[in-house]
C-alpha cells in the first residue's frame, strides 16, 4: 500500500478535523566578516569569546582553522537566537553579516483532537502532505 493511500482516513471523513500545517520558521545565518588577509588578533580573541567551538579549542589549533578566512559562519539559527548573536558580537567589535531565511514544513495536524500525525519519512509526508491537499484539506498556518 502506497504511503498517501493508508492515509486516506485523512480526507475520506472516517476521523474528521485533519488539516494540513503549514509551518513557517524564521532563521537566519550569522557569519563573522574579517579583512581581505583573514583576521587580526584581535578579531581571533573575540570571536572565541562569542563562539563556544572555537573557545574549547587550543588558541594555535583557532589560529590555523581562521588563516586566510574572509568569513567564519555562527550557524543558521532561529531569527531571535540570530539578533542575540549578531549584538553579543557586536558588542565584542566584530563586524557581522547576517542572511535571513525562511524555513517551510508541512505535516497533519486534528484541529478536533489535537493529535499530530507523525511520518517520518521525508517524501512520503511530501506525498502524503501533496494527496491532502489535493483532496481539499484545510491549511493551518503557524510560525516563529
């Protein structure tokens, strides 16, 4: 049996109240810019200040891994999470370039029941998610 069609229970009426949630997360990703030649002493200290990885490094392993780099990425990280970064390297002197993006899911939720259906399998909750809609689910919308 076909991922979509154990589903039909879905939209066929059997168990009423299922929806289609769309999720809508707001990340962005925090990257240090250094000088053309990589960065200065400085900049170094101050990013292992802000950077737990590279704090729990030896200074000369930090030297070697930062040579040459024009930018050092923080990681992709929810927009609240990504503000707090960019000010605590900021504060520190550290110029910083922040991509936002946005992230969209979709999985099945019971708006009667509360329950949340849980497919872990990435294309068959596409396709699952895909027969849903064309079958005239309802969309529920939720972000952060």
């Amino acid at each position: 049996m076909s991922a979509p069609s154990k589903h039909n229970y879905l939209w066929d009426g059997t168990e009423p109240g299922w929806a289609v949630l769309e999720h809508t997360r707001d990340e962005a990703e925090v990257s240090v810019a250094f000088a053309v030649h990589g960065p200065t002493l400085n900049e170094v200290k101050a990013l292992r200040s802000v950077c737990a990885s590279l704090k729990a490094l030896p200074a000369s392993d930090v030297l070697k891994q930062l040579r040459g780099l024009r930018t050092f990425s923080l990681g992709v990280h929810e927009s609240s999470v990504a503000r707090k970064l960019r000010l605590k390297c900021e504060s520190v002197g550290l110029k910083v370039e922040v991509r936002p993006a946005q992230e969209v899911r979709h999985s099945l939720i019971n708006t009667v029941t509360k329950r949340f259906l849980l497919i872990e399998d990435e294309q068959a909750c596409k396709a699952v998610v895909a027969d849903a809609l064309a079958n005239g689910l309802g969309i529920v919308h939720s972000a952060n």
